[in-house]
C-alpha cells in the first residue's frame, strides 16, 4: 500500500493494523495463514468493534464522492483493510486456525482473477434466450 | 405441491432401482497409466468437454481465450467471429508451428498474425498473409488455413470437441432430457464471478468423485458448513434425488434451512454481516424465493429444507445449483499423467449482481470468495490421500453407500466408454 495513506481520521485506533491492508487477495490470505491465533484475534477484535461504523462510513464516503469508485484514499484503504479482515474472520468464525484445517495449501489454489490473462478479459456482456441465435 | 421430506423416501434404494450392481467398485482405472493412454484416445480426443467459459466472455468480433489441454497437449483458440459465432483452431501458425496467441484471454483486431514471421490468419481461421510469399514454392497448394476444432454452445456454456469429425452432435451428447430439464434456468442471466485452479497430485477419476457425492457435507465441511445437513427425520439420508441421465447424473440434496439461516450475529458476526449485504454459501435461498417458482429442474423436491443440486455432465463438468439462479460449475480435467489433474472451479452470479454498487455490497461479495474458497480447499485436500492409497496397491476397491450412486454410475460409464463394457457384476 501506499505508504503516504492513512485511514479516515475516524478509524484512526485501526492505524496499527493497517499492514494487513496488502493489495491482494493472495497477499491477504498469506498473512493471514502466516499469523499466529492471537494476532489474527487482536486485528479481528478491533474490525469487528467498528464493522457497524465502517459500513456506514463507506455509505457517507461513496454518497459524498459520487460512487464507490471515486471515494477518497483514505476510504480506499479503510476498504482494504476490510477485505483483510473478512479473510482473517474465517480464521477466528470458521476454521479456529490460520490455515484451513484438512485444506489444500493456500497457494496451490490458485485464484484466476489475479492472472495477467484474467487482466485481459474483455468485458462481459450477456446474450439474452433467443433460439434464433446459433453460436455455430 | 406438496414439499417432499427424506421420510417420505422410505426404503428407497436407488442403486437397486437403476439396476446397478452393489458390489466393491474397483479403483484399477484410477492409477493405470495404460488405461489412462486409452481415455485420452476414446474419451479426451472423441468428447465433447465443457471449456470452463461461457458465451458472455469472448462477447465481440476478436475477443478469445485459449483452451489449453493437458492430456491432449493441445492449445486451442476459441474466438468470436466477424459474423457473430464462435470457432475454435488450433493455435498453430501454419508455417513453423508457432503458437499464435499466449494469453489465456484477449481481444485481437480481425486477425492472429504470428509473433515469428508475421503470417496472419482472420477469425475465420483463413491465412490472410504470407510474408515474403514469391519467395515460397508452390503456395497454392500449402495447406494454410488454421486447423479447426469443433465447438458449439449449449445453455450459453461453450464446449469442444478434439475429434476432427465429432461422431455426435453437442446437442445428442447433452441429450434430450438434459436438454428439457434446464431449459428454464435462468443461465443467459449469470457470469462467472470467482475462478479458482488447482493442478493436482491425484488422478483425474479421484478428482471426479470429489464433486459428485453429498455425503461428505456433513463430514468434511462441518466447520465451513455447520450442521448444514444434519436431519431430524433421517439421520441415513441427505438426498432427495438421484436421477441418472445417460452418460450424465443428477442428485438433489437436504439443507436444514433451520440451521442455515438461524441468526449468527452472535457468533460469527462476520458471515452475518456479509449475509445481510451479499450472497454467501449460507444464503436463505429458498425464503427468498417460494421453491415452487423455481425453474423446473432444480430443487425438484420443492422443499425450503433444501441445500443443493449436483449435476454431472459427462465427462468434465460437475455443476453445483445453490439457489434458482445461481451455482458453481467445476471443470475437470486429467494432467499430461495418469496422476496429475487440474481443477478450475467457478462461481456463477446474474450479472445484476457485479453491478455491486456500494462498498458494503463490494465487501459480501469478496466475503463469499474467500468463504467458498477455503471450503473448495477442503475439497480438494482429500484427493491426495486417496490417490497415495491407491498408489500403494494397498486400497483397491471402494465401498459406496446408495448416495453415492453418482460415483458408481461415473464409474460405469468411463469404463464402459474406454473399454466398452462396464466395471464387476454390471
């Protein structure tokens, strides 16, 4: 992440966890398997503290911006931070571990949507039922 | 009409009904790598095989993605034409064997043109250019043109076929009651949200068995799915259905609604949250929507107490129906070896549901990745172990319950393809 980024003023008691805002899943979801229960339960403690106060400033944020694409910086890695803690959450609520018990390891499984060929899908666009169009 | 209930099920013993023998199913077709040489040949060359893509991917003139094959070691373009249609060639340059594209998806401008010397083809698989041709001999009768791969749609998914005069059509090797069956599923609505791939140590028949019974819900997935399965008035069953469908099958499974959508707020306030404001495995699919409405193949039971449907289409395609427009649909695929295999797992959506346009919406969903992605991890894990026992010489036949009929009819069915005739004692 950018380093220069902080969180909302807000959110500012989140600021010591702000290294699991990493910028991929895949990062997210190593830091997460190569964390200790305590540590995944101290981040996990603290987000779901604030999850009410964070949905509903993702609803101010994207209302004052416009859309949730042009919300600020801040917002953006509050966001972030976010999708680390909803990997770190099946730590604590699903698996009561790191890593998934009786799982394939993490990176043998291996997400498409961060492949560069993913990065080159064109954009979908759907063909409604119509039993005149033949894709022969 | 009335929903169905397990009780209601009896002595019902689908094995027995579909005249399938009861006996051990031997796992000799599961590490022979002579058996595997005679399934690329009778199955992997003459099939047709679901490509893991629909036809909203590639939705313009150009647009492609490959289809890399392991066990055939072919590389296949399937692109959309000038005219609207998908082909499929073969991602060979006619003039040294060069693969023309390297990206698993793209767009091009009307035409490949090969990296190494510029010979172009159009979408129509026609050599367009022959650089420096006065200098070739005798051009006219050079066989140019890309060489074609059969492929056609059915329901919008897009599927090939290696065999150079496919001896069915899409249509007759999906067959009629397939055909029927999910004629009304909203499928033209969906597009694939999550894709995950796992290139495995096991064989290609293990990694089929993992997806096509429901037995194991309660088992291996009670953590990521909790008490999910578990009935009061049947603690042997979990189905509703099993219906075999030529060289396909069917099974329609139990979900205590009960237990899926009892409040979690108070212990897992995560996957609550994530509930509230996306779809996630836990869903109340069938509150949502009266099970009465939903199209007409899947949750034939018409039951809320409902968590899933399978459908097996043979031989690489493994659906998994979680609501009346959503599912998963696995593909399958053996590796170069008889012990290697590549699993490409798919979560489909209405794309209603991409046009997420708030963060708190943006946020579920990636919940519901990660969420289902650890519990396909559970999936997968048990392959190993299998495959290492049967390597080991010392697990050499399988004991399956009538709920796993799937299995033992997938069984029937590759044999019967490979070696024409079906495994002991059917």
């Amino acid at each position: 992440m950018n380093a220069a980024a902080n969180l909302p003023a807000s959110f500012s008691d989140l600021e010591e966890f702000v290294a699991w805002a990493l910028p991929s899943e895949t990062l997210r979801r190593q830091k997460r398997e190569a964390s200790t229960m305590e540590d995944i339960r101290r981040f996990y403690d603290a987000m779901v503290a604030r999850l009410p106060g964070v949905l509903e400033h993702f609803k101010t944020a994207e209302a004052r911006a416009g859309g949730p694409d042009q919300v600020d910086d801040q917002t953006k890695l509050l966001f972030t931070l976010m999708l680390a803690f909803a990997d770190a959450s099946l730590s604590i609520e699903v698996h009561k571990s790191p890593a998934v018990p009786d799982g394939i390891p993490g990176d043998m499984w291996k997400p498409e949507h961060e492949t560069a060929g993913w990065k080159q899908k064109p954009p979908v666009r759907l063909f409604p039922k119509n039993p005149k169009a033949s894709h022969k | 009409m009335k929903p169905m209930k397990l009780s209601d099920l009896g002595n019902t013993r689908w094995t027995l009904d579909n005249g399938l023998s009861t006996d051990p199913v031997p796992v000799d077709t599961y590490n022979s790598p002579e058996f595997f040489e005679r399934m690329r040949e009778k199955v992997f060359r003459k099939t047709w095989l679901w490509t893991g893509k629909r036809v909203d991917e590639i939705p313009n003139p150009g647009d492609y993605f490959l289809e890399e094959t392991e066990i055939t070691a072919t590389s296949v373009i399937i692109v959309r034409g000038l005219d609207g249609n998908i082909r499929g060639f073969h991602n060979t340059c006619m003039h040294r064997g060069t693969q023309l594209v390297f990206d698993s998806y793209g767009s091009v401008k009307g035409k490949f043109t090969c990296i190494y010397h510029g010979w172009a083809y159009g979408l129509n698989g026609k050599n367009v250019l022959v650089t420096e041709q006065e200098m070739f001999f005798n051009v006219d009768k050079m066989n140019k043109n890309l060489k074609p791969v059969a492929v056609d749609v059915w329901n919008g998914f897009i599927f090939f076929n290696l065999d150079p005069e496919p001896r069915d059509s899409l249509q007759e090797h999906i067959g009629p009651e397939l055909l029927n069956r999910y004629d009304d599923f909203p499928f033209e609505d969906t597009t694939v949200f999550v894709s995950y791939r796992g290139d495995l140590d096991c064989s290609w028949p293990v990694l089929r068995d993992s997806q096509i019974d429901g037995y194991h819900l309660k088992f291996l997935h009670h953590r990521s799915a909790p008490n999910f399965m578990v009935s009061k008035e049947g603690t042997n069953r979990h189905a509703y259905d099993f219906k075999l469908m030529g060289k396909h099958s069917y099974g329609s499974f139990f979900g205590n609604r009960e237990m899926m959508s009892a409040d979690i707020s108070q212990f897992m306030p995560v996957a609550s949250a994530a509930s509230r404001v996306g779809q996630t495995m836990a869903s109340d699919t069938t509150g949502k929507r009266d099970p009465t409405e939903w199209p007409k193949g899947i949750n034939t039971a018409r039951t809320k107490d409902w968590f899933f449907d399978i459908l097996y289409v043979y031989p690489n395609m493994h659906f998994i129906f979680l609501s009346s427009q959503t599912y998963v649909a696995h593909k399958m695929m053996p590796g170069k070896t008889f012990d290697k295999s590549i699993w490409t797992a798919r979560y489909f959506a209405p794309l209603s549901h991409a046009k997420a346009d708030t963060l708190a919406a943006r946020w579920g969903q990636e919940y519901m990745k990660y969420s289902i992605r650890d519990l396909w991890r559970e999936d997968g894990y048990t392959t190993f172990g299998a495959q290492r026992s049967i390597d080991s010489g010392v697990f050499t036949q399988m004991y399956l319950q009538d709920q796993e009929i799937m299995i033992r009819h997938a069984d029937n069915v590759l044999r019967q393809a490979v070696d024409g005739r079906t495994g002991v004692g059917k």
